[in-house]
C-alpha cells in the first residue's frame, strides 16, 4: 500500500518509496531475528553480542555508534547481558568516563553456537533477489543511508 497523500508526483513517488523501503527492512528484520527466541535474546542483545565478537573489546558509546542505538539504551541491554554472564564492563584504563565491553567466554559459546542459522537465514531471505540485485540493493541502500 503506498501513500493516499495528494502532493505533487514527486511527493507521492519519495513517500511511495519511503514507504516500501521502511516496510521491508522491518520485514526483513522481523525474519532474520525470529530464531532470536530460542536463545532469549532480543535483537539489540545479538548485535553487541555479534559486534563484541567479531570486533572486540568496545566502549559502551562504540558499540551504540556502531549499532545505531541510544547510550541509553546501550547501557540496559548491557546490564541485561550482563546479569547472564554474557559480556563483562569495566573502567578504560585511558579514561575513566568510558566502560569497555567485553564477551565472556560463556557469550562467545552462546554468539558462536547461534551465528551460522543466522547467517543461513539472512541468506535464504536476500536469495528472492539475484547477486546482481543484492550488489544492487547494497549500493542504493549505501548511497541513501549516507543522503548523498
């Protein structure tokens, strides 16, 4: 369903297409993290505890740029994880105002068991596309997200 609104053409077709690419991320995400349940993780929990795994030790403002979230709520995610012994903060060394986040090994056991299904869900949903389409779909999506 597109916009009912009554603009000018390229009000309708910018609504149109704001509408629909809106609509499929959501969709696209609401899929790739159903899995998500069986381990008890929410998807902001997965993403730092994916990002902490494959990048490292982040301070708690890395991880909210890194994953587009408030510091906020970064920090009750992390509590959260935390009460599970999935990650672990303390104090920068460098700087006492940053807490540095890492996995324990018990997330790590917990990221690496859960990780590949993710991966081969992400996967089964982006095939209803060609390569050609997802290169595509990558680059205009890029270009948006940056507005240039």
């Amino acid at each position: 369903m597109g916009t009912k609104y009554q603009g000018t053409e390229a009000e309708v077709l910018a609504l149109d297409t704001y509408i629909k690419v809106t609509r499929a991320a959501q969709s696209v995400t609401d899929r790739a993290m159903e899995h998500l349940g069986e381990s008890n993780l929410t998807p902001s929990q997965f993403a730092i505890l994916e990002a902490l795994y494959h990048l490292g030790t982040l301070s708690q403002v890395e991880l909210a740029q890194k994953l587009l979230l408030s510091t906020g709520n970064i920090t009750t995610v992390i509590q959260n994880l935390e009460k599970r012994n999935l990650v672990c903060r303390q104090r920068s060394t460098s700087d006492q105002r940053y807490m540095q986040v890492s996995i324990t090994d018990e997330g790590r056991q917990l990221i690496a068991r859960i990780f590949p299904s993710h991966v081969a869900g992400i996967v089964d949903i982006m095939n209803v596309l060609t390569a050609e389409e997802q290169q595509t779909l990558a680059q205009l999506s890029r270009k948006l997200g940056l507005g240039q």
